[in-house]
C-alpha cells in the first residue's frame, strides 16, 4: 500500500502536497544491465502522462540485490557511477548486518526503518528466486 512521503517538500510544487509513494516489484528477476533503460523507459512514462507540463507522478526505479540498493537517476553526483543515455547509478544503500543501511548521501526516504523494512522483506523473496533459478551461490 501507499507511504506517505513527508521528508521533504522538493516535489510539492510539481505533484502538490500529500504524496503517497508506491513501492513495485518484478514478480520475476530484471537484468541489473537493464537499470538505465528502466528508466529512460519511466522517464517517458512520466512524460506521456504530463498535465499541463507537469509530471503527474515521479518514478524512480532501483536494483535490489543481495548486497546493496541502487537507484536510477539522471543526476550527477560525485558518488554516482554513470550508466548510459544520461543515467546514473546511485548506490543508496548497502546490506550490512542482517539490514540495509544508509551511506551519507542516502535520501531520508530511503534511511526510513520503515523502507529499509520493506527492502529487507524484498530481499528475502528475492533470495528465494535465486534458490529456485539455482543463481545463489553457498557460501
């Protein structure tokens, strides 16, 4: 369900107040190497459904892995790794004993208990289809 987003104020001009984020997740396993067309694919999406020049909604996708979070962006910061077509990759967060923890650059949102709970219940489904797809290597 809905999250309310109350960590900052960036978006209210453009989407207004009260926004709800959403969090989707793939029922099956995406390509890493696919994170810069994912969004160029969201950044037309955003474009297509445009009211009066403004964005509607903002999507944001990200890679979930065993190891860290990564999300997509089209802005440069000295932390973020460039991927392709404008689009970079920004490590937000990293797996570190039994949860996901923020770096120093790592948005609010993304530092909420709330979300890294979320993370980490994705995570473990995630686990689960690398067992069934025989992707996970023991230790």
């Amino acid at each position: 369900g809905p999250m309310a987003f109350s960590f900052t104020s960036y978006y209210d001009g453009e989407l207004g107040p009260g926004i709800q984020r959403w969090i989707w997740s793939f029922g099956e396993l995406v390509d890493r190497a696919e994170l810069a067309a994912l969004k160029c694919l969201t950044n037309d999406i955003e474009q297509a459904h445009l009211d009066g020049g403004r964005r509607k909604f903002n999507l944001d996708p990200g890679i979930l892995t065993l190891a860290n979070f990564v999300l997509a962006t089209g802005k440069e910061r000295a932390h973020r790794v460039y991927l392709d077509r404008g689009i970079f990759a920004d490590l937000t967060l990293v797996f570190q004993g039994n949860t996901y923890r923020p770096l120093e650059w790592t948005y609010p949102d993304y530092a909420d208990a709330r979300m890294t709970e979320l993370l980490n219940r994705l995570r473990e489904n995630y686990k689960c289809k690398l067992k069934e797809k025989g992707l996970l290597r023991p230790r």
